[in-house]
C-alpha cells in the first residue's frame, strides 16, 4: 500500500547500512571534533552516509553491468574536499594532510558499508582510532629525537653568518641555508636545521649568551 504513494520502501539491510555509516563517521568526526579539526562532527558523518549512498545507488542502477559506475565518482568528489583541507600557514609550512586523509579514508569506509563488509569496517574503525588516538605520543618521541625547524635570524651584519654556521655544528645540529636577504641595513638569514629538542634548546640559548642579534624567529 505504502510503496504505491512513496514509490520505494528501504528494505532492513539498506537501513543497517544507513545507521552504521552514521555510527562509523560519527565515531571518527567525535575524535576530529575533540582535537578542533576543520573536518570535524558532521563533516565525517555527512561524508560517511553520502558514500554510503552513493555506492547502494551505483549497485542498483549500474546492475550486473557496470555496478561501480557512480561509486567510482566518490573518489573524484573526495579529492576536491580533501585538498580544501590542505593549506600552507604564515611559515609556509603545510598543514591539513592528515584531516585531508581522515576524508579519505572516511569516505572508503561509507563504500565499505554500502557493499556491506560490515565485520572489516569495523575493523578498520577501530585500527583508524588506535593510529589517530596512539600515534600521536609516538610521534612525540620521536620529534624529541628529531625535530626540523625553520629559523629566521636578523643579524646585525655579515660576518655573523660565519658564526651561526658554526654554532649550528658546535649545537649538533645539520643546517642549511635558504635564503639571506638584505633589509633597512640588517641581514635576514634563513636557515633549515634538523636535530634532537635537547641540541635545538642548547643552540637558542647560545642565541642568546653569544650572538647579538637583532631578532630571529623559529
């Protein structure tokens, strides 16, 4: 009776689909969300169930033939977002390529779903929250090992670039230069170094004790 003014009725698998998708993308936007990430809550939820959908839509209107032919869009749709999400800050240092992968990833989850490998997204699920929620202490272990930082030293004249270059190697630390500029009668060196949290902390101080500078920035 009901599908004769409603046209179509969901049978209980597609609403599984659809409630699981919701559950899978609201559990991965609930960690984004508590972390203030550009892609957060209902981000991940909306992209999880329009996967989702897309890809029960593309099985029944593409049939035997070309099942995949509107699922196989989702990943062009997906690059757009995920590349909103990539920028470079006022360091130009790049940012948004792990949220710019959680949209990624999200939206293979909701295929996932709308091919109904239930058991290997949530597995899945729960191997994505241990890397977004575990790795992060193990990458601070490991940047106190290594760090990379940008300085930006204003130096009062040339010959200091001779002594930072040495400071840097008495510091420990493997430094090259980017660019020197000239500027209102100061010099501004940039440099790129890579070493321990300990030797990045040793050669600041000596910054400070040894060298008169202007101003420097890292």
């Amino acid at each position: 009776m009901w599908e004769e003014y409603i046209g179509y009725i969901p049978d209980s698998q597609e609403l599984i689909k659809l409630l699981l998708s919701i559950v899978i993308g609201g559990i991965i936007g609930a960690e984004r969300e508590y972390r203030s990430k550009s892609a957060g809550f209902r981000t991940l939820i909306l992209i999880c169930v329009g996967s989702t959908l897309f890809t029960i839509f593309s099985i029944e209107l593409g049939g035997k033939d070309s099942p995949d032919r509107m699922a196989a869009n989702i990943v062009t749709g997906i690059g757009f977002l995920g590349a909103g999400a990539i920028f470079r800050d006022v360091n130009n240092i790049t940012k948004g390529l792990t949220t710019a992968t959680i949209i990624w990833i999200t939206a293979a989850l909701g295929v996932g779903i709308g091919v109904g490998h239930f058991i290997l997204i949530t597995l899945a699920t729960a191997l994505l929250l241990v890397i977004l929620t575990g790795f992060p202490y193990l990458e601070m272990m490991i940047d106190k090992k290594h760090q990379i930082r940008n300085y930006r030293l204003y130096l009062q004249h040339k010959d200091q670039i001779s002594d930072i270059e040495m400071l840097f190697k008495t510091c420990k630390l493997k430094a090259a230069r980017i660019k020197h500029i000239r500027k209102e009668g100061k010099i501004i060196s940039n440099w790129e170094a890579g070493g321990s949290e300990k030797n990045h902390s040793e050669f600041i101080n000596q910054l400070f004790l040894k060298h008169e500078l202007a101003d420097f920035e890292f």
